[in-house]
C-alpha cells in the first residue's frame, strides 16, 4: 500500500518471518485496488501482512466460553458496532446515563483502542497475551467464517456479526481508500474499482462469502451467531442494542440506558469527539479516517447509475435464494 506515515502496519507487507514468506509464495497473488500485491487465502484476498496476523490467531488464538468476537467486513460499521457493545457490556463498569458519563472510555477513547482487532494484534504483536484481557473479553475481526480459529468455532463463545448494504460499502471502502493511500489511488478509475469488488479481487473480497457464510451460520446456529445490519441499527438502533444484549445474555437493560448508548455512540456524538477528530490510533492511523458520512444510501452521490447497476447484479446473482434482500 502506500508509504504514508498513516497506514497501518497491517497493510504493510513487512515483517515476516521465512515460513510465512514460503506459504504466502506458494498461493495465487494479484495486483489489487488499494494495495500493490494481494494474496488468496482459503477463497479471500489479503495483504501478506494481515496474512501473518490471521495464520498466527489461527494457531495461537483461543476461545474461552464467555468471549464475544464482533465480525464484520471492512466498512460496514466496524467502529460503530464496536463503540455500541463496549458500551453495552461495560454499563455497569462504566454507566453511561448517569452524571459520571463524563468520564467514559469512549468519550477519551477511540472504539478500535477499546477493542482488539484479533489479526491487527497478530501481526503487530505475535505474542500479544489475549488472556490477560478483562472478561468478557471483546474483540474483532474480518475473518471469515471459513478461515476463524478452531476453538472461535467450537467454544460457545457469541460472535455478532454486522453486514451492510454492498453499495454504501463499497463507497465507503472507496473514500476510505483515498484518505489512506492518496498516491496509489489518485489515478485508480472508479470503474475499476467497481469491477475488482463485483470480482471479488480486493482486500479481504469476495463480499458476498463473507456475508453469506456468517448468514448461514446464524441460521444454523442462531444462540452462537447474531446477525444484524448497519441498516437496521441505523432505522432501530435502540431496538437492536436490545437484540444484542438479549444474544449476549447482558441482563435487564433499562430503556433509559438504552437511550443513553445510542446517543453516546452516534455518529454525531464520537465524530465530533476531539479524539475521533485529532486522534491517531497507536499504528499511527487518524481516528478520523473511520468517520466520514454515516449514511444509508450515500452511495448515491459517488456512484453513477450505470456503476451501481454492475453492483446491484452481482448483489443479485451471488444472494440469490440466500434469504438475504440488499434493496437499494
Ligand atoms: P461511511 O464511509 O459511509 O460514512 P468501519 O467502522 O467498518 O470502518 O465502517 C466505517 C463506516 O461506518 C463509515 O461509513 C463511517 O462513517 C461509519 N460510521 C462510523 N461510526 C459510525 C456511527 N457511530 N454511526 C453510524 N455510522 C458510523
């Protein structure tokens, strides 16, 4: 990816060690959109860097029953998603009605600082010691269902798992792609990058396994994986806290506390936070980069018809018979 100081190290393809190298050369690899190489790992593309960090949570990481793994696929409400559920399960820790609100984390903190990433920590910190976090541990990820560590798929630990609609989030990735790598996508067409994410070929694509795998895994096993959108938590925020807690077994949450995480949470409130605005991530990232819209539908104003048209046909042609309905 690009040499700016911002981009994380997880993009970068540095550090590795030779076993890592030898299997990284023996897979498929591309030129990609938004990186100069990508790799494909048991059916996703990935930089050799967040390659490292998810073979090494595959071997290291493991689950403990009362764990909560939030997963996502980048850009579709990650940051949010993380802020709601630290919030949630930290309320008795940390009210967030009362007058000592004040002093929440995530009013001084960004929500990826108060949540692991499991692969960002794995390749940064191949060491990282996940045991010594307070229980229940929450953390993230963007791996797939397919490629998740062993004991993640077989402890009864909860995963919440928050999909959105593919065009926003293409627009998202897309903007995203341009304030963390000016050079390598000032002159990137969009058209492009609309045929490499309707291919599958970019940073952690295809989209649609991604999703689909976890759709049918909360199916099939709806007490360990709950599905949820950035939509619905857009049009019923609160209604959905209410879903996530009921999954996660959090106890009575009172209405009054309910209110009180979707206002502190809301895009109005951590984007206008001076940490969210000034702040750097400890990989040197700007917290800001996570916030720009907050939007359903804002594709429009990026996209051209005919482009969200080649988007709305893989939606349909992958999603077809799936039970999964991405309307416009
Ligand atoms: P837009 O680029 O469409 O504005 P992620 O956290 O997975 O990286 O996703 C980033 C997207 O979520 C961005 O979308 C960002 O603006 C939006 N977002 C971040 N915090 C949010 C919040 N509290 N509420 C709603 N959307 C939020």
């Amino acid at each position: 990816m690009s040499s700016s100081s911002s981009v994380p190290d997880y993009l970068r393809d540095e550090n590795l060690t030779q076993k890592t190298k030898d299997l990284i050369s023996s897979l498929p690899s591309e030129k990609g959109w938004l990186v100069c190489q990508m790799y494909q790992f048991q059916g996703r593309w990935h930089t050799q860097a967040l390659l490292k960090g998810i073979l090494t949570c595959q071997k290291q990481f493991e689950a403990k029953d009362s764990d909560i793994i939030l997963v996502t696929n980048p850009k579709s409400g990650t940051t949010w998603l993380k802020a709601l559920v630290f919030a949630l399960i930290n309320r008795h820790k940390f009210p967030v009605y009362s007058s000592s609100s004040g002093e929440h984390p995530l009013l001084v903190t960004n929500p990826h600082s108060l949540v692991p990433f499991l692969e960002g920590v794995y390749y940064e910190s191949p060491d990282f010691d996940f045991s010594q976090l307070s229980s229940p541990r929450l953390m993230n990820t963007h791996i797939s269902h397919l490629s998740l560590p062993e004991s993640v798929k077989s402890s009864p630990c909860k995963i919440v798992y928050c999909c959105r609609k593919p065009k926003d989030m293409f627009v998202s990735l897309w903007h995203f792609g341009k304030k963390l790598a000016p050079e390598e996508t000032a002159d990137y067409p969009i058209e492009k990058a609309v045929e490499a994410f309707c291919q599958g070929k970019f940073i952690g694509g295809p989209f649609w396994d991604h999703v689909l795998e976890y759709w049918y895994a909360s199916l099939e096993n709806p007490n360990k994986v709950l599905f949820v959108s950035y939509e619905e938590l857009k049009k019923k925020t609160g209604d959905t806290i209410k879903r996530i807690a009921e999954f996660l077994g959090c106890g009575f949450v009172g209405e009054e506390e309910v209110r009180a995480i979707v206002k502190l949470c809301s895009f109005e409130s951590l984007s206008s936070l001076e940490v969210n605005r000034e702040g750097k991530l400890p990989s040197g990232m700007e917290t800001r980069a996570f916030f720009r819209k907050g939007e359903v539908g804002g594709w429009r104003d990026t996209l051209t018809e005919s482009l969200a048209e080649v988007i709305d046909r893989t939606i349909e042609e992958k999603f077809q018979g799936s039970g999964l309905k991405f309307s416009c």
